[in-house]
C-alpha cells in the first residue's frame, strides 16, 4: 500500500488527516478542521497545548477523533495564541476568545451545535453556552473547571518559575508533563503527546497563555446555562481535583455529573472508548429528545452604566454651555467604546448611559471587546472624571463582573 508522510509519520491514504482551514475572527486567525458525517454537530474545544494537525500523531487523541466522528460531523480548532492559530495576539478577554467559537463554526456551516470543551477549553465552552444559547444544544465539560481558588499572586510566581524550567529544557518538561498527566499511556503515546506540546507554544507562549488564563473565572456564568450538561471527570484526575468537577456540576442547573474509571487527566488509548461512550450516550439522548426544538429562556447580558463623578457640583463650576458640552464628549466616548465592544445603547438620563452586551446578534466579522474592557475605558474619560460599573445578568439570574483568578 502508498504510504503518504505528514510529520514524520506514515498514513494511509484513507487515513489521512482532514485539511486545516484559517477562518479570521477579529484580528486573529484561526485554525480549524472539520470531519465525520454524523447526524449533528459537536464543537471540540480543546486544551491549552493542542495542535490540530499533530493531534493526529498521538494514539490517543486519534481514536478520539476517530471515534466522535463516527455519530458526529466534529469541528475543532487551535485556540487563539496556541497550535497553528495565530500567536502574536496579547492578552485578549474571554470574551474575545470565547467569539472565537462562533466564528470557527459560522466558517464550517455550523448554526447549532454541541460544545464540548476539555481541560482548559472548558471555561470557554461555559462561556459560550450562557452566552449563545440558541447555538448551543447541549454541554460536554471533561476535566475541567469554571475558575480557581489559589492566590493570583501565588500562580503567577509558578508561572515565572515554570517559564525558566521549560527554557531550559522545554523537551524534558513537555516529556515529564506527558507522563504526568497520562501516566497509564505507553511510552510510546506520551512521546507523541510531548511532541505535540512542544510545537503547540513556545515557553513564552505558554506563559502568556496561562497569564490569560489567570484572569479568566466564568463560574459567575454558570447559573444562566440553560441546556442539557453532562461534566464528565476522570476518577484519578490529579490535575484537576474531583471536587472542583463535581462544584461545577453542582452550579449549572440541571447538570449531570458522571466519572470514568481512568488514572490522570488525559485519557491514554486503551482509556479513549470510556470517554467516547459516555458522551455519545449523553449526546445521542439528548439529541433524541429534539434539544433543537427546546428554545433558550436565558440568555447572558451585560449591563453598564456610567456617570460623572461629583456632577452637581461640577455642572455648577462648568455653567450651562460647557455643562452640556462634557455631557456632548462623555456620552461621544461612551458610543464610540460601545461600538467597538458591539454593544446597545439603552438610555440616558442627566449624566448617565444605560447600556447592554447581548453577543448573539453581533457580527462574528468585528473585533470584539468585552463590557469590562468598555467600562475601562470610559473610565479614563475627563482623567478619571467618569466612573463605570459593568455586572452580567440573565432573566432568572444577576451576578458580579468576573473575578480575577487563574483556573
């Protein structure tokens, strides 16, 4: 049989990887891949050290695609700043990484899927349901959680430290990380795994990468996904510590919690079938009982609102004129921040702006900005003149601005 070579590893001409596709959302592009022909759509989020193409390198993650294509038409990308996506991207919100989704899946054709998201992809398909729920169906979480309880201060001295080890031998540690996180796989599997780390971000990539994450705690969201969830944890995961999977199952109304018998956090190939089983199942009943049909009753909203501080006694200094003149500037910043974070503008009275954030009728082409990112800078107005408080609401639901802490 003609082998054809990608990676230093022979396929099989019918076994050939799919074709990666860039699709570019905000000033980012993004790389993705679509295969299997099943009845509906699943959205793969994967972790934090993913490339889509050497994915294909490792047994493991292989069978898993292999085998998800088999009851789903699967669409999966690199996240922004790792794998074959774009590197050089800064600290975007997770708001901004979250609307990568919806880009990769109006690119595949996607209206409505199943998101499934895993390890550290996990905050963003959370996100993402409370924030599109008329695109989303159904949630898979697998190792994951909605945000940490460590010192931020304490993650980053980690952080710092860990960049210099992986300067110094970045082999050695990506090794060591594979063995770590699946200690049952073969030596042969956790060096394909190590490999596949490797090329997906560099040390200061990584370290970028996780200083997003530092500031990335979604479990103010939780409580506005409304679809059916299934949070799925390994029964050894020492990553991610059972009662962290089992506290994010408890705060999503109606979801389910299920573990798998499997040492580490990732699956090595003979554990891949346990997986596969237990989210087919959910997703196969799930589908059955038309989730399509079921339309959301939540949805997530952020509302700001801005004034001048000390107002009464500055329009008194200023007079009328030049009073309705900062009125004219504050409320031109306020429009031109609202525009770029495609947010609505909702009311005024006297000095203050009402506004509202609903990104499921934004345009996935725009660069998008989070609330909290507006609300900063209309706080810079007039040197500090302007104070701005942004909060996240649902219909059933009201909570604070997130709080900033590593997951």
């Amino acid at each position: 049989m003609r082998l054809v070579f990608a990676h230093d590893r022979a396929y099989p001409p019918s076994s050939m990887p799919p074709q990666t596709r860039y699709v570019r959302s905000g000033d980012a592009s993004i790389a993705y891949q679509v295969f299997g022909e099943g009845p509906f759509d699943l959205v793969l989020i994967l972790p934090m050290g993913s490339h889509v193409e050497l994915s294909w390198d490792v047994p493991a993650l292989r069978e898993l695609n292999e085998r998800l294509a088999t009851f789903a038409r699967v669409i999966t990308f690199d996240k922004r700043g790792t794998g074959l996506s774009d590197r050089a991207v800064g600290f975007p919100s997770a708001e901004t990484r979250m609307d990568d989704i919806r880009a990769v899946m109006d690119a595949a054709g996607s209206q409505r899927a199943a998101i499934m998201g895993w390890s550290e992809g996990v905050r963003l398909s959370l996100l993402f349901a409370a924030t599109y729920p008329d695109r989303a169906w159904a949630l898979v979480s697998y190792g994951g959680h909605a945000g940490s309880t460590r010192p931020r201060d304490e993650l980053l001295r980690e952080l710092a430290e860990l960049r210099e080890v992986r300067e110094r031998d970045m082999a050695g540690t990506a090794l060591e990380e594979a063995r770590s996180g699946s200690p049952t796989a073969s030596a042969e599997e956790q060096a394909a795994l190590a490999r596949m780390f490797r090329h997906s971000l560099s040390p200061g990539d990584e370290y970028a990468y996780e200083r997003m994450n530092v500031e990335t705690d979604v479990r103010h969201v939780l409580s506005a996904i409304a679809i059916p969830t299934l949070v799925l944890q390994n029964a050894d995961d020492r990553w991610v510590p059972n009662d962290r999977a089992r506290d994010l199952a408890d705060r999503i109304p109606g979801a389910r919690y299920a573990e798998v018998p499997i040492s580490g956090h990732i699956p090595a190939l003979a554990d891949v079938p346990l997986v596969v089983d237990a989210i087919e199942s959910f997703l196969q009943e799930t589908w059955e009982a038309d989730a399509l049909d079921q339309e959301p009753d939540r949805i997530l909203v952020t509302v700001l609102f801005t004034d001048i501080v000390d107002s009464t006694a500055r329009m008194a200094e200023a007079g009328d004129r030049a009073w309705r003149e900062l009125l004219e500037r504050h409320h031109a910043i306020v429009r031109s921040q609202l525009a770029r974070a495609r947010g609505r503008e909702v009311d005024t009275a006297g000095d203050g702006f009402f506004a509202s954030f609903d990104a499921r009728h934004a345009p996935s082409a725009a660069p998008r900005r989070s609330s909290t990112e507006c609300a900063s800078s209309v706080s810079r107005f007039a040197r500090g003149s302007t104070r701005a408080n942004a909060s996240s609401s649902t219909a059933r639901s009201r909570a604070s601005p997130c709080t900033r802490e590593r997951a």
